[in-house]
C-alpha cells in the first residue's frame, strides 16, 4: 500500500470502528463547535483557559491565546477576550499566566508498572560506577533478613570503568546470603548471584533457553551470573509474588508520576490479564486520571481474550482503550541480544529472535482479520527486516476486503536499527515507526562498540524515516529511560546527550525540527491509536487535554529546553496535575551526565515492599516489565475478565 498520510495529520480523514465508512475527522468538531462564530447563541462553558500561549498544532490555526471547555471537549479556540463571551455563572477561570500550552503530550511506548515499581523499590538507576551500584545492593541487603530476595533494575554498565557486565561472585561478596536478581535499564538483562543460581538449578551443564543466553567464563563454562532475555525466565520464574494490592500501589505510583511530568496518554506496552483488569477498574473508577492506551501481552491467555471478545474502545469516558497486541522480536542492543544482520563488533554473536517468525506470522493473520493492531519490539536490522517481511507477506495474504479494519496501522516498537534499504519500507507499507529518542543519547555512548560506525548510518534515524513520509509516534520506554517528556523532545531536536555532547557516529543530520518532534509526542501517537479525531491538536470539538509548560519549546534556546517545567496536566479539561509553586525557564535542569541520571523530582517516595507469596492470581512484578509478553506463566482462567 502507499501511504498517504500527510494532510490528515490536521484535518484528517478516519474509519468509523463500526461502520467501516470513511467520514471527516473533524466532522464531531464542526457539529459540536457550530457555535463557535456566535457564541452569544450557545451555552456557556465549563472551564476556560486563558492568558496564555496556545500552541495548537491546527495548521488552519497555529497559535491562540484561549481554549474554552464544555462537556471535556474544546468549543473554542482564539483570543481571550472572545473567550470570555463563552463565560457564565458557573464557569470556571484557569489564567495560563503567560504560560505556554500544547495537545496534551502522549507516551507512545511505556511500562506503567514498571514505572510504579521504579519508583517504589529499589532503584539502580543513576548508579553510574560498579561502586555505586554494589553500595546500593549492600544498603538494601542490610536492611532485608536473611534469605529475603534482594530484587531490583535500573543498572547500566556503560559509563562504569570499565565498562563491562557485573558478575555474581561482586553480588557473592556483599550478598552471600539473599538471593540477588537485578535487572539492567533496558529489562533485556539481569545479574544474579551464586546462591540465585543455585536455587534455580543452573550450572555449567545448563543449554541456553530458546530465545536466552547464560553468559559463561571463557575457561571454566561456569555461569558469570548475567542472563540475557528469555534466560532470565530461570531466575525469575522462583521469585515471590506481590498482592494485588501492590501491583495497585505499583499502577497508582507510575500514573501519578506520569500526569506531573505532563504526560495525558500513554501507550501502555503489554500487560496481563491481571494487569489489564486493575487498569480497568482504576481508570472506571477515576483512581487513575490518565489515558490508557493499552496493549495485551503476546501470550495464549491474553492473546485469546483480546480476539474473542474484541477491541475495548473508549471505555471510561475515554481512559481506557484495548486493541493492540505487543509481540518481541529480539532483545536489546546494550545486551547484546538485538539480532543483527551481521555478527557484533565486540562479540561473535548475531544476537537472539525471542519469537520464531512463524509464530510472529500466524499471529499476524488472526490479528489483520480481526481488527487487532500489532506492535512488535525490534531493535537489531535483522529484526527490523524480519517485521517487516512478516508484516508486508501478511497484508498481501489478507486483502483489505478481508479485514475488519481496512488500516491496520501496524508498528514497530523501537524500530533502532535499520538498514538503509528498509527505511523506505515504513511508509510503503503504512508501517508506524514507534520510536524513544532517549534511546540514542544513551545508547550512542556504547552503540559504536556493539556495531562499528559504519552501521551507525541506519541508527535511530528519524530524519530518514520523515523524509520518507513515514509516521514515528514518540515516547520514552519507561522505566528503560527517564521517562520525561522534554528529554524526549530535547534528544529528537538536538542530537546529544544531557551534558551538551555528541561524538563519533551520532550523525547530527538525523534530528528533527522543533514542530516534528512535537509531533511526535502529540499528533503522531493519537494516529498511531487511531484517535487523530480526538486528539493530537487543539481544535473545537477534540478532547481537551493539555500539557502546559513553563517556556515556549519552539523557540527557546536548545539549553533551556531542559530547564522548563510542566505547570498543569489537564485531562477533559479536568486540571489532574498543577505544580505547586509556579518556575520559570531558568528553573534546575532536568537533568545532567547521561541519561541514567536519578530524578529528583519523582513525586512518589520509595515504599520498602516486601516480597511476599500471594495465591495463583498473583506473580512477579518483574523488575524491569519491558518483557512481560514473554516471562512468567499465563494467569489462571479465573481472572480473566476483559
């Protein structure tokens, strides 16, 4: 197919979900914004905005002053004095006080739970030396009794020297007698100890897992104690099962944090059964304030529940939607387990494909007919190259006539490492590329190690894939980064790290201009979930979320991108976050060193959880979620629900 998204992306056409008609995207808004030219005729509204800079991204209307509310959606755009004929009695004044306001931002690819656990266990983040990150391990063994499991993620060996894996027999030293699993930044790896290993059974004599690797000392075949991807499931599968009472704490955690970083949607990337019902209840009963979009884990229990009973569209007033399966294709780069079309540079290996293509593909066929999106996880060009094949022999296989949605607007989460001859492939197939440009200021510090320049040409190249009319929908892989939305927004434009850097390989070009990045993190996702009619802009008759920020993205000097600050996060014209004491753009940074770097602005404390054993309905909160489409077992019938 050939892709044709250009002049929708502000006055965009649609598919009725249940018709099957095209009508006008903005056709809600005319009828409800009739009103509009005289609204001395109309209601007044509930709430509005005014004083401020509206960045609106409608190219019939670029920028405004003030947006008047009614029933959560917008009914006017403009001037703030017009604005004020839409006042009444009971209408409610939010003065923006020169503040600056967008389409409320949307995380395109994040781990809501991993998020939740992030923020209330023990976090490795920012432990940027060995010594820092064994001197955390030591603090929580001390406080944990003995033979209590010592869990945690957020470690990344590349700025340690030197920069290589931990080791079981470190763990050994500080932890001889807790059994230690901790799972690397990007959930593609963890290290455990000796006692950690034992428990589970492996020893030199153990096979490697399909789609996993047990890394081995070179002269004794003994395991050094790190395990890559599906490996880890060894290890993980003993672990003690929170309550459900946690994994609550761990949703209500990560949410809050996301509404006051000014994110209103996230694109929430594989969850269980378990998992979707309690975001379900939370996002019914108002608990959880954001938009869930939310995919199911590629396992028979969730991928069955999603195909028999149907997408889940718009439910609770709009917070939560379901259609969409998250499948893996490979590990992750830093790990090594991206899977390459040709051997690493600092290791003879090709890196692993955590599902057989087969599998991919027959999943694909039962997903394209029965209107079910697909979004696969794959970093390495083989990877990339292989979603791609699967996706384009299925979409010949199963013609538009045969399908219950006609545009299936597939994805590729991460979609990092490209060959050139397949980036034109995203917009001839009509292929979303959901991308985190947080993932090349950090991961360029060790890429040129794992790849060779050379390859670099076809590394998180955004500019190539624009150029080539493809869709990127931006985000941020929570907790596997940061999670901020103007790191987001400062990487795609700038190319570098938070201290300013950028070396060999990072090949400036591929960055993106100011509007395109806020694109990517507003208009871009809500197409990417089939919501370009309801969000992404700000014009009369969408939703009325907004992120309102302290300075002016477009025009600020690039070093004080970092320094703005999220003042309100307004979800249905319903302000859900507003900071405390108002901060102006020569605030404190939001962050420095590398992209690892602790927050100090999470609004949760951490919360000394401990492990304990519930009953069959509950498991693991892994410590990293990036993978929970493929780790612990399929929760029992009892639960399912959705």
């Amino acid at each position: 197919m050939t892709h044709w998204m250009t002049h929708w992306m502000t006055y965009g056409w649609t598919t009725d979900r249940t018709t099957g008609w095209w009508l006008p995207g903005m056709l809600l808004g005319i009828l409800l914004g009739l009103s509009a030219a005289a609204p001395g005729r109309t209601p007044p509204a509930d709430v509005l905005f005014i004083n401020g800079t509206v960045h609106t991204l409608d190219d019939r209307q670029p920028r405004a002053e003030a947006v008047a509310v009614r029933r959560g959606r917008i009914v006017f755009v403009g001037s703030t004095a017009e604005a004020m004929t839409y006042r009444g009695p009971k209408t409610r004044l939010v003065d923006l006080a020169g503040a600056v306001m967008y389409p409320g931002f949307t995380d395109a690819h994040c781990h809501l739970f991993g998020i939740g656990e992030r923020e209330l266990t023990l976090n490795l983040e920012g432990t940027n030396t060995r010594a820092a990150f064994l001197a955390a391990v030591a603090a929580r063994v001390a406080q944990t009794p003995k033979g209590e499991w010592i869990v945690g993620r957020g470690w990344i060996e590349t700025f340690w020297t030197p920069p290589t894996f931990p080791t079981a027999a470190e763990l050994d030293a500080i932890a001889p007698e807790h059994p230690v699993f901790l799972v690397r930044a990007d959930g593609h790896a963890s290290v455990v100890n000796t006692l950690a290993l034992r428990q589970a059974g492996i020893d030199a004599q153990t096979p490697n897992p399909p789609g996993g690797d047990i890394l081995r000392d070179a002269t004794t075949g003994q395991p050094t104690g790190m395990l890559i991807d599906r490996a880890q499931d060894l290890v993980r599968r003993l672990l003690p099962r929170l309550s459900p009472e946690d994994y609550e704490r761990a949703a209500m955690a990560g949410a809050q944090r996301e509404l006051s970083l000014g994110w209103c949607t996230i694109h929430n990337a594989g969850s269980s059964l378990l998992e979707t019902n309690l975001l379900r209840r939370l996002c019914r009963t108002g608990a959880i304030k954001l938009r869930v979009y939310n995919a199911a884990a590629n396992r028979p229990a969730e991928v069955a529940a999603l195909l028999r009973r149907g997408p889940i569209i718009g439910e609770a007033n709009g917070r939560f939607t379901m259609r969409t399966i998250k499948a893996y294709m490979d590990g992750a780069l830093g790990s090594r387990g991206a899977a390459l079309l040709a051997p690493y540079a600092d290791a003879d290996t090709t890196g692993l494909f955590l599902t057989p293509p087969d599998e991919l593909r027959a999943l694909c066929r039962q997903a394209l007919r029965a209107g079910i999106q697909i979004q696969t996880h794959a970093i390495g060009d083989r990877a990339n190259r292989q979603v791609l094949d699967i996706y384009e022999q299925v979409f010949a296989e199963v013609p538009p006539a045969q399908r219950r949605v006609r545009d299936p607007r597939w994805r590729i989460e991460h979609a990092q490492i490209l060959h050139p001859s397949d980036i034109p492939r995203f917009a001839q197939l009509g292929v979303i590329a959901s991308m985190q440009p947080s993932h090349a200021i950090s991961d360029l510090h060790f890429a040129p190690r794992r790849l060779g320049l050379e390859r670099l040409a076809g590394a998180y190249a955004w500019r190539s894939l624009l150029d080539g009319k493809a869709i990127i929908a931006g985000g941020s892989d929570a907790p596997v980064e940061r999670g901020e939305p103007l790191i987001e927004f400062y990487a795609a434009v700038t190319r570098k790290d938070l201290t300013g850097f950028s070396g060999a390989g990072w090949h400036p070009k591929q960055a993106v201009s100011r509007l395109e990045a806020l694109k990517m993190l507003t208009l871009w996702p809500a197409y990417a979930a089939f919501e370009e009619d309801l969000a992404g802009t700000i014009a009369v008759g969408k939703r009325a979320d907004f992120t309102v920020l302290s300075a002016d993205l477009l025009t600020i000097p690039e070093t004080d991108i970092l320094r703005a600050r999220c003042r309100m996060t307004i979800i249905g014209g319903e302000v859900v976050f507003r900071a405390q004491e108002p901060t102006t753009g020569n605030s404190a940074p939001a962050g420095t060193g590398s992209g690892n770097q602790p927050d100090k602005r999470r609004a949760p404390q951490p919360h000394n959880w401990r492990w304990k054993q519930v009953g069959a309905a509950g498991r693991p909160l892994d410590a990293g979620v990036d993978h929970r489409a493929k780790q612990s077992p399929p929760q029992p019938p009892a639960i399912e629900r959705f």
